[in-house]
C-alpha cells in the first residue's frame, strides 16, 4: 500500500475504506497494534470512528484485514518467482529468499508485521492470529512444493531449514545483531539447496 505521492494527496484521492486501512498499517506499523486506537486511525484516515465500523466490526477485524493484504504480497511473491522461473524450482527458491533480502532494510526499520503482531497478539483464537497462522501453513506448503520440485531429499526437512533462515533473518535485521544480512541469507539458502542436491 505504499506509495511515493506525498501522503496527504495520497489519503485524499483514496475510497474510505482503503484510508481506513492505509491508516491502520501506517499507525500499526510504527506504533503497534495495543497502542493504537480506533479514534487515532480514524484521525489519520481523516474520517470518524463511526465510518470505521461500518468497514470493520471491530478494531480487531481491522488487525486481521491489514494482516491478509501484508499476506497477500508475499503469496504474490511466491507467484511472481514462479512465473519468472518456470520449471526452475532452485532458482524459485532463490528467487523468493532475494525477495526476503531486499525487504530487510524496511524490516530494521519496523520489524516484521507478523512477528510484532504475534508478540502483542498472545490469544491464538484472536482472528489476526489466525490470519498468520494461515498465512504461515500456506507458505510452508508452497516451499515445500519448491523443495519437492527442485529433487531435494526430504523437501519437508529442507523447507523448514529454509524458513528458519528466513524468519531468523528477519528478526536478525530487527534486533541490528548480524550485518549483511541479506547478503548471507541469500548465500545460506544457496548452501542449503546445492548442499540438499549433493547428498
């Protein structure tokens, strides 16, 4: 939902439920999701809290539709490598650990959306929780498929090796502990594949 016109013109131009939700990830993204009241969104969407819940029921419905549009790009990803690399499921691989690498710089930033959300979403039945849940099932799923696909023995061992490069990468980037991190993601994912294919 980013975009490069100055933000004002941006929420002006943009229907009320998408500046309910530009809001809610600017707001949720710098200041977490506890912090943030509906009436602080409302302010920033520039409408009433009354227009943000005839959108969403509630703020907690807010959280989880934010969630599945930050899910939604990463599917997307996994699409995007696929439709670049047709039947090169190595260089898919590959292809989605850059596109993890070169999300890191805005990570050290803000953080990780999920990660930060299932820090300050401890109840696993709150819906958002459930969006990453479903989220994260899904991914596995498809870097499994990647894994199966590239020949490695035991794509379900291999995509979990994978994911937890991934995933410490990220949190790596946001608590400033390794430098070159994106650099070393990609250069440990690639040891992880060929090292898989040599066995």
């Amino acid at each position: 939902m980013a975009s490069t016109a100055s933000r004002p013109s941006r929420v002006a131009k943009l229907p009320p439920r998408e500046r309910i939700l530009d809001a809610a990830e600017e707001l949720f993204q710098r200041e977490g999701i506890r912090r943030v009241g509906v009436q602080a969104i409302a302010e920033r969407a520039e409408t009433t809290k009354m227009a943000i819940y005839r959108h969403f029921e509630t703020k907690d419905a807010l959280v989880a539709e934010w969630l599945r549009i930050v899910a939604a790009d990463y599917r997307a990803a996994f699409d995007r490598v696929e439709a670049d690399h047709p039947g090169r499921p190595r260089e898919q691989i590959l292809g989605l650990a850059r596109f993890i690498a070169e999300g890191l710089p805005a990570i050290s930033h803000r953080g990780c959306p999920f990660i930060n959300s299932i820090a300050e979403l401890p109840d696993r039945d709150h819906p958002a929780r459930q969006v990453i849940e479903e989220h994260k099932a899904h991914q596995t799923r498809r870097l499994v498929g990647m894994c199966t696909d590239a020949g490695l023995p035991d794509p379900a061992q291999a995509a979990a090796e994978i994911t937890f490069v991934l995933e410490g990468a990220q949190v790596s980037t946001q608590n400033g502990s390794i430098d070159q991190a994106g650099d070393r993601l990609l250069r440990i994912v690639e040891g992880i594949i060929d090292h898989r294919r040599h066995r």
